[in-house]
C-alpha cells in the first residue's frame, strides 16, 4: 500500500529538468499553482495544459507514474465535484428531486477538477526532478531572508531535509515489522475500525521505539561531527544559477505574462 | 512429506525499474523433518526473499509450495496454520518487542493462533526455561532488558508457537560471544530432542559448518548448491567466485595441505597435494575438518604419525 505512493518521491532520470537549480523549480511550482487559479477561461486552460505536457515530456518522468500521484487525491477530488455539481445556483439543466444540476455547476466542477488534477501534477513533477536534499536546499536559499527577522531557516530546513530522509526508512522498518509479526500470527487486516486500531499496536509500538532510537543516534552521530546550527556552515554543492535557469525563468515569465493576458483580458 | 518447494519465482514491483527483477528464480528444494540446514548467500542473493516465501508473507508469482502435501497457495490452505507450523525469526527479531511484560510478549503468537490465557502461559513458560529466561523476568518490561536478553525473549515469542519448522535469518547477528553460544546450543537442543526442523541464514561460515548438516547456497536469486555441510564447502573456487568464504579451518587445513603438511597421515604424496589443490583433500581421507576441533585433531594425528 505504501509502496504505491509516488507523491513527492524522486525519479532518477537525466533531463534538462533534473538539471535545473531547485529555486527556478519551486518558483516555477508556486507561479504555475496560482496561475492555475487565475479567473477561468477556457484559453487559459489550454495555455496551462500545454505548459504542463510540455514539462512532463521534458521531464522523462513516465506519464503513468505522474498519473499515479493523483491517484491518492482521487477520492477528494471527486467529492468537491459532486459537492459543486449539485450546490452551484444557476441557470437548471437537469432536475430529479433535491438533485439540481446546472449549467455553471458543470463549468465549476469541470474546471475544479482540472485545476487539482493539475495542481497535483505540477508539484509531483518538482518532486519527482528534485531531490529531498536539492529541494530544501532551494528553499532555504530562496528563503534566507527571513534569517535576518531571526526566524531559524536553516534550523527548519534542516528539519524538513532529515523528515523527508527518515520517510523510505520507516516505510521499510514499517513493513518489515508488519511482516514480523504477521508471521506471529497477528491478523492486522479483518474488523471494524476500532478493532483495527487496537491490532495495530503491536505494529506502531516497535515503530515508534525504533523511529526514536534513529533520532537519538543520529543526533549523536550529528554531535559527534560537530555540527552547531546554519552559522558559517558552507554547503557542499553551492546553488548557482547557470545559463539554462536563467532561459527557464524567461520561459517562466513569458508563461504567466501569457496567463495573465489570457484570464483578465481577453476573457 | 515437510516442506517441498517447486520451482518458486518472485519479482519485486519496483517502481524505479522499468525492467522487472528477478529476486529468486525457479527455486526448488524440500527439507524433511527434523534437519537442521544453513542458507547462504551474499547479500541481495534472495535469502531473505526466500525464507518470506517460507512464511507464507509473500507469494510466488509462478511455482508451487507444498507444506505436509498440501498445496500452500490453493487459496484453501490456512495462512495462519502455515505460520504456526513454520516460525520465522527475522533479523534482529527484539525490534519486534512491544508488549508491556516479557510474558504478555512471549504469549502473542499462542494467543493469535487461538489458545485460551491459561494454555498460553504455560506455553510461555516453558519456552522461557528453554530459552534461559529466569521466571524473575517475567513481569519485567522488554525494553529494560539487554540486548541479548531481548533477543532470547524476542526467540521465546516464536517458539511458544511451538513450530515444527523454525526458519532464522541471522539470528546472531550482533550478539557476544556467550550469547552467541548459548543460542546455538538452544537451537542443537531443538534440533535433537524436539525434533524441530531449523534453517538458517548466516553470514559466519564457521558458525554454518559447526552446526548445520547440510547447505543450500543462493547466488543472484538461484539456487546453486545443495548438499551436505561438507561436500559444499570442498567447492572452495566456486564460493569464492560467489563472493562467499569456506570456515576459517578449512582454509588453515587447505594451506597445511598445500604446503605438504599431511603426508603421513593422509598418506597423499606432497607433489600430489600442492598440484590437484583443493580437491585432493576431499579424496585423501574423506572427511574434511569443518571445525576446529576437527582440525586440531587432525594435526594432532598427523604429529603422531610424524614421532611414531
């Protein structure tokens, strides 16, 4: 089960995309998330569609796998639909009883969809180009400001990297101590919720003792190496911006100019 | 009858691969009642794919697995019946500990496979005297015990399931040496006098030559030798092409051997011995040493012959 989650997981690949520094990539997510959310309008739409297919084929993510991470959305998804379809007030094209659907309702629904679907497509393309690493050393370049109102970035960062970090590591410990006790005899899959919850101790006690041996080990192992916080901490591999993330801002802007243009003029 | 494996195959689903692995290949065996083998492997061979298979905790996705003649697969046969017939002990098996009391710990497995408190308590105690656990312990809380406490107790939960089978992947893996010992010892008493069936993986070739009577060797998900402790470990060359070691005294045997050390009493001639290597020992006097006893003895045999 856990397993087929693709959201916000890393695909190795050698793309133009990969290659990327992560700020134009997090900027690029964030601009494409609120353009998504520019007024409708149907050009609009087909901007951004073809903004997107063209990401992902540069990307040389599989279609199937950028697919895969909606899935988990899905139930979500349909419901906001059915929630609009059925409460928009508008001009009537269909009514049986209480169910009212009209013609806005559609166009709402419609255009719901569509943007989630897209929302959830644009930001598992970062994820899928940029590692765990990459991304929060992007992020905490680009927020390196807030540094001076004494909010600790790196601290936060650092934070979010080893989370990201100890995600596959509990998947694994998860699944072997599910195994493990399977093999005990332990059914964990039959009964009401509550029943479930209870036969799922013997499964997160050991978690969560193993999660917290990991976190003391590795704080030692991070003591031991001397480490003391973001001040004068150097990185490794630097983030500079080389020709192709300044062409991909210049995509970038012309997009949203386009956008821009699309879902408050002409429109 | 026992367990009789026919041609197993498994594939991980990965998602990063575009090609499906193989992780075991066509694996056929059978172990009868009352053995006592040794897997080996290096790392990523499939051991620890095949043993969940073992289990019942994975699938084959083509080939047969037969427990007792019945087919385990059928979709009749119970999985849960299968587990109690055949214990797995995983690779450092204490991180599995979570009850509040060692007892309460040990009777898990019973419980799950349907016996009443009672049943089950007298189960857990007399595992727990099997397994060296002192009844003082009994409410004491797992997690305050030492590692090697633990892990006899984390064992203790799986035999009061009282399997016919136990299957172990690595189950010393970081114990001392006295922990170590005593582990063996308790699975040599298993063995003999409960008749119980043991497979284990190991990584210490000396620790697979003083215990198990015979050795399965896996070698990028296939099974590529099967047969008695001794025979495997005469094929020195292909181990080592496998990325795998013969026992420490083999290998100080195979050097005297070389070097002419037993001419008296092997009776091999030393030109002989240096020129056929390591398969004349096999054809001098049959039995190999495979610990150090063994060794030692022979040495000692060898320096009589040599006064006399």
């Amino acid at each position: 089960m856990l397993r087929e989650m693709t959201l916000g997981q890393y695909y190795k690949a050698d793309s133009p995309l990969h290659r990327l520094d992560p700020r134009v990539k997090l900027a690029g997510t964030l601009l494409f998330v609120i353009t998504l959310f520019f007024p409708r309008s149907v050009l609009g739409l087909i901007v951004a569609t073809l903004f997107l297919g063209s990401v992902i084929v540069m990307s040389r993510v599989p279609f199937s796998m950028v697919i895969r991470g909606v899935k988990p959305l899905f139930i979500i998804i349909c419901f906001s639909a059915i929630v609009n379809l059925l409460c928009t007030p508008g001009t009537v094209l269909f009514e049986a009883g209480p169910v009212r659907i009209t013609q806005e309702g559609i166009w709402i629904s419609f255009y719901l969809v569509v943007r989630l679907v897209y929302l959830v497509m644009g930001s598992s393309i970062m994820t899928f180009t940029t590692t765990p690493n990459q991304l929060t050393d992007g992020l905490e370049k680009s927020l390196g400001f807030l540094q001076r109102l004494h909010i600790p970035i790196h601290e936060l960062s650092m934070m979010i990297s080893i989370a990201l970090r100890f995600i596959p590591i509990l998947t694994q410990e998860l699944d072997k101590i599910m195994k493990a006790q399977m093999s005990r005899g332990a059914d964990l899959e039959s009964g009401n919720i509550f029943q479930r919850a209870r036969k799922l101790l013997p499964v997160l006690v050991p978690l969560f003792i193993s999660a917290i041996r990991r976190a003391s080990d590795l704080a030692l192992a991070m003591d031991a190496r001397c480490y003391s916080g973001g001040e004068g901490r150097t990185k490794l591999k630097p983030l500079i911006y080389r020709r192709n993330d300044f062409i991909a801002y210049g995509i970038l802007l012309l997009y949203v100019v386009i956008m821009i243009v699309c879902g408050f003029w002409i429109a | 009858m026992g367990i009789v494996l026919k041609n197993i195959s498994y594939q991980y689903k990965d998602q990063w691969q575009e090609e499906k692995q193989y992780a075991i290949r066509d694996i056929s065996f059978s172990l009868e009642k009352g053995e006592y083998a040794a897997l080996i492997g290096h790392s990523g061979s499939g051991k620890s794919t095949l043993l969940q298979h073992l289990n019942g905790l994975l699938r084959p996705m083509s080939g047969e697995y037969y427990f007792d003649g019945e087919n385990v697969f059928d979709g009749k046969f119970s999985l849960q019946k299968l587990r109690q017939k055949v214990a797995l002990c995983f690779q450092y098996p204490e991180y599995q500990l979570f009850e509040e009391t060692v007892l309460k710990d040990i009777v898990f497995g019973p419980k799950n496979m349907g016996f009443d408190q009672q049943t089950c308590e007298e189960k857990a105690r007399k595992v727990m005297e099997l397994a060296g656990i002192s009844p003082k312990l009994e409410t004491a809380s797992p997690f305050a015990l030492s590692g090697g406490q633990k892990r006899r107790v984390a064992l203790a939960g799986i035999l009061a399931m009282e399997p016919e089978y136990l299957i172990l992947d690595e189950p010393v893996a970081g114990l001392d040496g006295k922990g170590k010992e005593n582990l063996f010892s308790l699975l040599k008493y298993l063995n003999e006098k409960e008749n119980i069936t043991i497979l284990l993986v190991s990584h210490d070739m000396d620790d697979v030559a003083e215990n198990a009577r015979r050795v399965l060797v896996m070698d990028r998900g296939q099974l590529v030798m099967d047969d008695t402790t001794e025979k495997v470990f005469s094929r020195e060359k292909e181990l080592k092409d496998m990325g795998l070691a013969i026992p420490q005294s083999l290998q100080f045997y195979n050097r005297l051997t070389a070097g002419g050390y037993f001419r008296n009493s092997s009776g091999a001639d030393i030109r002989d011995g240096a020129a056929a290597g390591e398969t004349m020992q096999t054809k001098t006097r049959g039995k190999i040493p495979l610990t150090v006893e063994e060794l030692a003895a022979r040495i000692l045999e060898e320096h009589q012959c040599f006064e006399k």
